[in-house]
C-alpha cells in the first residue's frame, strides 16, 4: 500500500522513478567521480522519500556530462565494470533499487585509440550490472561516440519485469526496437 507523495508499488506492480537531472558540464575525472557521488545519494534519498520505488532512472549524460573536448572524453572515460559502476552498484544494494546510469563516455576495447562509446547500464538491486546498451547511432557531428556493438537486449528486471534500454535517438528507429 502507498502512502499519500509515494510511488505505489506491490508484489504486482513496479514503481519507477525517472529521475529529471540536469546535464552537468564536467572536465576531470575528479569531478566526474564527485558527480556520480552525488547521484549515488540522489539514490539512497529518493528511496527514504519514496519507500514505494524499486527502479530509479537517469537521463543520458546525467554522470559525465557531454564532452566537447576531445582530450576531455578520452581523458574522462571509464571501464565499465570499474569505480563509478562500483559506487552505483552500492547505492542499489544499500537502497535495495534497481537503478539506470547514463555512462557517456566507456573506454572503447581499443582505447585511446578508438573514441568512447555512449552507455547505459542496469544496475540491480544487489549491485551487479544486468544489462548494458552502447548508443547505436551517435548524433554525429555534436556527439564524438562510437558507435555501439552490443546491439539490445531484454533482461529480468525489478518484480520480474522484462526490460531493455535504448539510447536517445535511437528510439526513432524501429530496427533497433523491434
């Protein structure tokens, strides 16, 4: 049963929160790690306020921002597993939510020599990455990303239900979605 400003969730239902967070602008990984830090208590606080909640959703670009330099984005990216899936894989377990991170900048197989890739990652509610999507067709030219190779997927999410991730743009072409 939800209270009166919760998200209403039941052995049936899912409550989802999508979280409205503002593109941040960042430059180093200091601030990058500083960022996700906030998001992770962004986690663990929205889960006391809405008790209700067992799946938290952030925009794309919401951790590393978008990154107009290049030396910026290659000197920011990060390896996914590594820190920030860590810290967020932590605020899931210690909030008991399954969560949605925007990862705008994961180390191509070939870094430094291959350019990012644009990431999503499905964190459950004991920590691990379920699931992760690499943005298809990357907005060229404002969006410097390669382009993902992981195509999509459905996984078992929160309460059994079935989910997949797409990135942006990449909902407008039913190729990918299908």
């Amino acid at each position: 049963m939800s209270r009166h400003g919760d998200i209403s969730s039941s052995e049936d239902t899912v409550g989802v929160c999508v979280f409205q967070y503002p593109m941040p602008r960042l430059h180093t990984t200091e601030e990058v790690m500083e960022n996700a830090r906030k998001i992770c208590d962004i986690v663990k606080g929205t889960k006391i306020g809405l008790p209700g909640m067992d799946l938290i959703v952030f925009p794309e670009y919401s951790t590393m921002g978008i990154m107009y330099d290049r030396q910026e984005m290659f000197d920011t990216a990060c390896a996914i597993p590594g820190p920030l899936t860590d810290m967020f894989g932590d605020a899931c377990r210690e909030a008991g939510v399954w969560g949605v991170f925007s990862l705008t900048g994961e180390q191509h197989e070939e870094h430094p020599d291959k350019n990012p890739y644009n990431t999503l990652v499905l964190i459950n509610d004991e920590g691990e990455i379920v699931q992760k999507y690499r943005k298809l067709i990357p907005w060229t030219p404002i969006e410097g990303w390669s382009p993902g190779n992981l195509g999509t997927s459905v996984v078992d999410g929160p309460k059994g239900l079935k989910v997949s991730m797409i990135i942006c743009d990449d909902g407008n072409y039913p190729e990918i979605w299908r």
